[in-house]
C-alpha cells in the first residue's frame, strides 16, 4: 500500500502513470469507439487528484479500468473543481492547446507531462448551443486543468478523444444540477460528460488523523444518498450530511457531482465505482444512467 510520504515525493515522479502507459496505450488505442446501437453514454463524477493521482498505481488502475469498462467516447465535456466564472465558459477546445498546470510545489516533471488530445472545436460549438446564452466565450489560450487532464490522462490515455472544458457557473449546487440538465441530450451522441472533484477534500484531515472519523461520516452519507438518487438531499448537503464542514470547507469540490446528476436521465441509477481513502479523503467515483 502506497504512503502518504511516497506520494509526496515520490523516488520516480510519475514512474505510476509511465508504467500505465506502457502496458495500457495498446488497450487504449484498441478500444471500440461509441455507437448510436449503444445508446447513451453515462454521466460520471470522478474524484481527481493533482500529481500524487500519477503515482498512485491502483488509483490509475481503477480510472483506466472504469474507461475500458465504456465505449470509447466521440468527445468528452468536462466540468473541473478548479474553474468558476459566469457564465459558462469553455476552453481548451483547440488542438495544441498547451495544458495548465494549476497546482505548485511539485516536482519539474508534473509541469511537462503532455495531454495533446485532438481539435475540438465542433463539440465547443455543440456544447455552446446547449447552454441557453449566447454568446459563449471561449478561453483560447486556457487549456484543461489538472482536475480535467489528470483523470484523462488515466481514462485515455492515448489522448485520441477530443475534449472540452466547461466552467462552473458558481458554486450554488442547484446551478449545477442546471448546468448538467442542459448537457443531458449530448449523451445520447456518444458525448461522455463528467463532473470532476472529490469526494471529501479536507487538508486539515490530512494533518490532523483525528478529523478523518468525519471525513468518513461525509462520504458513508453521500454513498447512501447518491444509492437513493436523492438529488434534493444531495442540494441540501451543508444541512443535511454529517462533517460537511469538515470534508468540504468549501463547495467547490464536491459540487460538480450536481453537474453529473443533473446530466443523468435516471438519477436513482447511480453507482459508485471505487472508493478508498488516498492523504486523509476519499476518492468515490460515480457512474449514473
């Protein structure tokens, strides 16, 4: 089992995700590619980390393990924990776009790591047209965050499947149930739509060992809610969840899991994918029809 301190500093930075590459990118590039027979791709949510995600070998496991598990998408929209601004606005849709790397203190290496997926500038205006406001900026030298390239790069890492960034509009959960149910119809094109955050982010539980008994109440709440499918409780969790405010002493994190159960046609389908416990929070994934 990987520590804490070998995630931090790790002794081959990224040498997790370069051993994935090296076993998964025939699998990747061999994947079957999304067909109308296959019906609507699901909605996820996934729980991201910054760099210590790519020396977390089960971590990448299970992320590449849940894209295989799907047909290969013909695009991807995702909504990341590190990108607020009203309206909605999108980026990175252009080939070549260089990443951005938003996160510090880490080894030179994270900063040249590359994620080139293909031109996507037919789903940004697809994506646009969905949005009920015109026009839609477009943020052409702002390529995808670490909470967008960090799960992908796990996901697909062939990078063969264009993506989009999309922001959130705030942090009100209700506006990103919103914001899903307007991307909803894209799934039935073969577009995977995903809610980047985690599940409880807490830094004082990585400091403090005796907060985690709070951090764990949070994510058995939220496992039992989003097994119901109840979105309302799901809105409501800064009165409703035990530790909240403690797992998410702010919402920015936890409120694009509204984005994807907004996205979803039957919320009660929701699933979780994998969940353990990496630095003190909890890494539940979910999967929703």
């Amino acid at each position: 089992m990987t520590t804490i301190e070998e995630l931090l500093d790790p002794a081959v930075p990224a040498g997790a995700y370069d051993a994935l590459l090296a076993r998964a990118l025939p699998l990747a590039r061999a994947q079957r590619a999304w067909e109308p027979a296959d019906g609507p791709l699901p909605a996820l949510f996934v729980s991201h980390g910054a760099p210590p995600t790519l020396d977390d070998a089960a971590w990448l496991d299970d992320l590449f393990a849940w894209g295989q598990s799907l047909p290969k998408p013909r695009a991807i929209v995702i909504v990341s924990a590190h990108w607020e601004t009203a309206p909605p606005a999108l980026a990175g849709s252009a080939a070549g776009t260089p990443l951005f790397y938003d996160f510090g203190g880490f080894h030179p290496r994270y900063y040249t790591l590359p994620y080139a997926t293909p031109d996507a500038t037919d789903l940004a205006r697809r994506v646009a047209g969905t949005l009920g406001h015109t026009p839609v900026h477009q943020f052409t030298q702002r390529g995808l965050d670490h909470g967008a390239f960090i799960p992908l790069m796990a996901m697909y890492p062939a990078a063969d499947v264009p993506v989009v960034q999309l922001s959130m509009p705030s942090l009100d959960p209700a506006a990103l149930l919103a914001l899903g149910a307007r991307l909803r119809e894209l799934r039935e094109e073969g577009v995977l739509v995903i809610g980047s955050g985690f599940m409880t982010h807490s830094f004082a539980a990585m400091r403090q060992p005796s907060l985690v008994g709070h951090v764990s109440a949070f994510d058995e709440w939220a496992g039992r809610t989003i097994d119901r499918g109840d979105v309302d409780e799901l809105v409501d969790y800064r009165l409703k969840a035990p530790g909240a405010a403690i797992a998410h002493p702010t919402a920015d994190h936890f409120v694009p899991l509204l984005l994807t159960m907004g996205a979803a046609h039957d919320p009660g389908s929701a699933r979780t994918v994998f969940d353990r416990v990496v630095l003190g929070n909890h890494i539940r994934s979910v999967q929703v029809d």
